[in-house]
C-alpha cells in the first residue's frame, strides 16, 4: 500500500510540473498581450488624439472573446484543449505581426491596427477556454483549487504587471518592438505546449452526439434556470458595462495630463486592487455574507467614481453616469437572494 501510495504521489507531482510548466507560458503570454493592447491604445490616442479611436481599441480586443467563448467552450469539450492552445497562440501572432509589417512599410492605417488587434483577439478567444479546461484533463480533482488560483492569478497579470512594463518600455523601445515582445511570449506558450503534449501522448476525447448549436443552446437553458446564476451575471453584467465606460475614459484623460509611463504606473496600481479585494475576500469572507459583501463593495465602488466627476476639471459624464449606477447597485443585489 505504501509504494502504491508513494507512486502516486510522484506521478500526481510530475503532472503539476507539466501544469507549472504551461501555466508560466500563458503568464508570460498573457503580460505580452497585455502590453500590446496598452502600448496600440496609446499609440492610436497619441495619432489620433480622439477617445473613440481608443474605445474601438478595446472592442477590438474584447468584443471576439464576448462572441466566441461560448463556442470555445463547447469545442474545448469535443476536441484536444492542447491542440485548441497551440492553434490558438499560433493564431494570435499572425494579428500581430500583420500589425508590425505594415508599420514596418510606413504610414499604417487605423483600421488595419483594428484588423490585426481584432484577428489575434478571435484565435484567443478559443484558446482560453481550452486552458482552462486542461485542468481537468492534467490534475486530480483535488488540485483544482490550487490550479485555478494561479489561472486567475496569470490573467490578472495583463492588468497588473503589462501597463507597468509598457509604460517604461514605450519610453525606451519603439512600439513595433513591444509586438514583436508579445510574439515571442505566444512562440514560448505555444512550444512549451507543444513538449507537454509530446510527452504526455493523445489524451481520449468524449464525442458528443449533439451538434455544437444544440449544446449551446442546452447550456444556455441550465444557466436561465438557475436564477441565482441568472440574477448575478445581469448585475455583474450591468456593473462591467459601466465601469467599461470608466475605462474606455480613464486613459485618454491620463494621457492628456501626464506621460506614458505614468500612466502606465497608474493603470498597475488601480489594478492591483483586484489582487487586495481577493486577498480580502479568502482572509475573511464568509459564507453567509456573499450578497451583503457584494452589495457594501458595489455601493463603495459607485462612491470613488462618483468622485472622479466633482471636479469641473474633469468630463461631467463622470457624475451624471453615477447617477444611475448606484440606485441599479442597490436595487439588483438583493434579488441575489432569490
């Protein structure tokens, strides 16, 4: 029993080590993606010096995923998650470097930075759903825990860590490199991918009999049963879109009073709250007191950007698109408890 024991504690450690070493891949792939959606919004601001060229910079890194990951999901379920990833990363770099030739030749124009950005935003969108769920497929149940804390911790990186960099980066290096930095980092997630499923052999796939419509259309009527689920994801949804409209702001105003670097600075410190909320929530969360920590977090959230508009310095939209957040964060919470 004990060399039994004993074997399957080194075989559940040598499949870890294959997930360490995927994970540190889509950490540094994700910094350099990270730094290529700051550095191109920067770049298009300063050319352009219009908010809305910025805002269509960020539609065209999130709209894909927001269309596509539900069919990413369904496809990481019917195909290998280690081929969807290395197609995926493979993918992302041709957006990329279409984007640095044509800088390369000289007078680039916006719309294609908005075809190459878009491009390698539609291939992640089928590569993240299938890292995701290569954890299940590497790991015993019982490391999902610890698997999924360091996914979140690796996505949250491209707020974290890739303003900072970018912010430094672009005063020293021209911004054709930062691409050719986030090439590299998808080459060596996509090569370490690649070694991994070498030596780890075909993993066997369940095939499914439905076609992938009817799938989605199945997943789609658990989630609207749910009303728990249903009830939070509206809020959540509602909450995003309004501090999508903070964000889709927030830079541009920044770039019309400081420098790049600071900016980027900036961005690294507001995001670091994420990080402190979560630590916040495993330290003294409770059970018991989701929809109440929910409610209190959504009220205060509703406050600071609230406080970014009293100043006639800055836009009045600010104050006025406040106006309607907080009542809609005092109202909706509470159906979380249906």
């Amino acid at each position: 029993m004990t060399d039994e024991s004993e074997k399957m504690t080194a075989e559940q450690k040598n499949l870890y080590s294959r997930f360490l070493f995927i994970w540190f891949g889509q950490f540094i792939s994700v910094i350099g993606t990270g730094l290529t959606v700051f550095s191109l919004g920067v770049y298009v601001y300063q050319q352009t010096n219009t908010a809305s060229s910025y805002v269509f910079i960020l539609m065209c890194v999130f709209l894909p995923p927001f269309l596509l990951k539900p069919y990413g999901g369904i496809l990481a379920d019917r195909y290998d998650r280690r081929l969807m990833m290395i197609l995926g990363d493979l993918g992302a770099t041709l957006g990329l470097l279409f984007i640095f030739f044509m800088m390369l030749k000289g007078n680039i124009q916006l719309w294609q930075i908005y075809l190459g950005i878009a491009t390698s935003s539609v291939f992640s969108a089928f590569q993240e759903p299938a890292y995701k769920a290569l954890i299940t497929d590497l790991l015993p149940e019982a490391q999902y825990a610890r698997a999924s804390g360091l996914v979140q911790l690796a996505s949250s990186a491209q707020y974290l860590i890739s303003p900072f960099l970018a912010g430094i980066l672009l005063t020293i290096i021209d911004i054709k490199f930062i691409f050719l930095i986030d090439t590299t980092t998808l080459l060596i997630s996509s090569s370490i991918v690649i070694w991994i499923r070498n030596i780890s052999g075909k993993v066997k796939i369940d095939q499914h009999k439905q076609n992938i419509i009817a799938d989605l259309k199945e997943g789609m009527k658990e989630f609207s049963n749910n009303r728990g689920v249903f009830n939070l994801v509206i809020i959540t949804m509602i909450t995003l879109f309004f501090v999508g409209l903070l964000q889709s702001l927030f830079i541009p105003l920044l770039l019309s009073l400081t420098t790049v670097k600071t900016v980027g600075i900036s961005q690294s410190i507001c995001a670091s709250g994420i990080l402190i909320g979560s630590l916040f929530i495993g330290v003294f969360g409770s059970k018991n007191k989701y929809v109440k920590t929910l409610s209190i977090s959504l009220f205060l959230s509703g406050i600071f950007f609230a406080n970014l508009g009293l100043s006639k310095k800055y836009h009045i939209c600010y104050s006025s698109r406040i106006h309607v957040f907080l009542p809609l964060c005092l109202l909706l919470t509470p159906l979380l408890r249906s």
